[in-house]
C-alpha cells in the first residue's frame, strides 16, 4: 500500500476537488482528505493538491485572494522543504500568485472560456510527475478556463527551458500561452502547476485515463 | 482623510487581449485615429489619515502585496484629500 496521504485543499469556490479525490480515493485507492482553506496546518499529508475551480470567484485576479488564505502559509512552509504540491488550473494560477512557481496566467487570446480536449506533449519526463510517461508522448487532457494564457518575461522563459521546468506543452496553442506552455515545475522539482486536468481523464469509462499516471506517479514516488 | 484612486492594467510588455479586441471594436465604428487601447481594473478606497506620506506608502503596499500582480501589472494613482464624513 502507497505510502502517499493526500490533501485536497478546498477553497469557497473549488469545484474540481471532488473529481481529484476520486482518483486518488476511488481509483488508486490512496488515504485522501480534504483540507478546508481555513484550516492552519496541511496536518500529516504528504502530498497536497490545490485543485481547479474559481476560488473567491476569480476576483481580482485568478488566484490573487485565495493566496492569502490561512493553510496557504503552511503550504510556502511544505513546498520549500521539498514536499510535493501539485496545483490543477485555478490551482495553477495559485501557485503563480503565491510564487511558488514564476510567472502568471492571463486572459486567453480569443477572451474565450475554452472546455475542450486539447493534445499535449510530455516536455519532460525526469520529474516526479511525469516519470511513467515517455519523453514527447502525444497524450490528451481537458482543459477548461478563461485565464490559462501563461506569461512571463523573456529571462525567466529562457531560464525555464534551461533547467527543464516545462513539463507539458500544448501540440496547438489554444490560449495564447508563450511558447505553448501547459505545466512547469519548480527549480526544486517538487510542485508542479498545469492548466490542464489530469483528474478529468483518469477513467476509461470516462473516454480517456492519460492522467491517470500523473497521481499513480506522484503517489509511488512517496517512500 | 483620502481617498486613493487606483489604476491597474497589464505591462506595455504583455498583450492586452481585452484592449485589443475593444479597439478593434472602435476602428469598425470608424473611430481610426484611436491607438494604443488598453483596458484595466479602477479601485478606490479611503484611508483615515490626514499624512499623506503615510497613505502613499499604503497604496503602495496594497498594490505590491495585493492590487497588483507586478509580473504582468502596473499600477498608477493619485491622492486625493477628502473631508470626513458623518456616519448617519
């Protein structure tokens, strides 16, 4: 039995959190809780999830309000030490407001709210996340958003391709993201932010269970 | 008292896709002179203070801390004083 104990941080506004906790509970069997924003501590978890949604209605900016939510703290405390973070969507744009990742989400090109299929590349597959995946494997995955427009400045592009961080690109940019950035990770390796959701397809009843090996990754990686 | 009048829109760096598509919007009115849109976020709020030193140096912080995300954001404001008012 994995050793993994996930944590689904649930915001006013989530609404993927259930879907992360069927894959992790329902179909890899793994001890899932939820974690309410609210709450000081991510307790004994050792993998924490922020999950997609509009957490606090998407105001201000994407991201920008639930940053400062009590369990955020512990979260900065966890990912800095080296524990696994992983952040879907509106977890991805978290992730950027906090710093924990570089750059920012902005609107997409055509100001569309864009819910469809799109296909990927697997950029890198040295990662907790993605070693159960080949290098450059076609996969697809859902994605579902109106700010999944990834930006950030020429230097910190540049840096990202040269330590590996990019994890995933789209094969066609659907939102205008700078060179069709899907998911990066982190200088340390251990969180990684994605628009795309793995959790939508991890079931073959469902059509498609490409992201089925991102969570059976993360979670055998914990020892 | 003051009252600060906040100004946030995207970096001249980065593409306004809202600014673009509003101009593109103009042009097909006919409004050809018009260039350069960019659309933001206004927010004002009140600060019980008479320094006005001391309410810049609020606004500056809300819009690094919060306001503003200063990796695709700029901000701009402007102080205004303002008499107190009643609470009726």
């Amino acid at each position: 039995m994995s050793k993994a104990k996930v944590g689904i941080v649930v915001f006013p506004g989530s609404n993927c959190d259930h879907d992360v906790f069927n894959v992790c509970k329902n179909i890899l069997n793994l001890d899932t809780k939820f974690l309410w924003h609210k709450q000081g501590s991510i307790e004994d978890r050792n993998i924490v999830v922020l999950p997609g949604g509009f957490s606090y209605g998407d105001y201000l900016r994407c991201g920008a309000i639930s940053r400062f939510s009590n369990i955020m703290q512990d979260i900065v405390r966890f990912a800095n030490k080296g524990g696994i973070v992983l952040g879907i969507c509106n977890g991805f744009q978290i992730l950027c407001e906090t710093g924990l990742l570089p750059g920012a989400l902005i609107k997409n090109e055509n100001l569309k709210f864009i819910c469809k299929s799109v296909p990927l590349t697997v950029e890198n597959n040295k990662s907790i996340f993605t070693y159960l995946y080949d290098i450059k494997e076609n996969i697809e995955l859902p994605i579902a958003h109106g700010e999944g427009n990834y930006y950030c400045d020429e230097d910190t592009l540049t840096e990202l391709i040269a330590s590996n961080q990019i994890i995933f690109r789209y094969s066609e940019n659907p939102n205008g993201s700078i060179y069709n950035i899907a998911g990066i990770q982190n200088k340390n390796r251990n969180v990684l932010g994605m628009m795309p959701h793995p959790e939508r397809a991890s079931e073959t009843l469902l059509g498609n269970d490409a992201g089925l090996r991102l969570f059976k990754g993360i979670a055998e990686s914990v020892l | 008292m003051y009252k600060a009048k906040i100004i946030i829109t995207y970096r001249k760096s980065v593409l306004d896709p809202q600014g673009k598509t509003v101009e593109n919007s103009l042009h097909s009115l006919g409004f050809s002179l018009i260039s350069n849109t960019r659309m933001g976020k206004y927010i004002e709020y009140i600060i019980d203070t008479e320094d006005k030193n001391e309410a810049e140096n609020i606004v500056e912080e809300t819009c690094k801390k919060l306001l503003a995300n200063p990796v695709m954001e700029d901000y701009s404001y402007k102080l205004e004083k303002v008499e107190q008012k009643k609470n009726v």
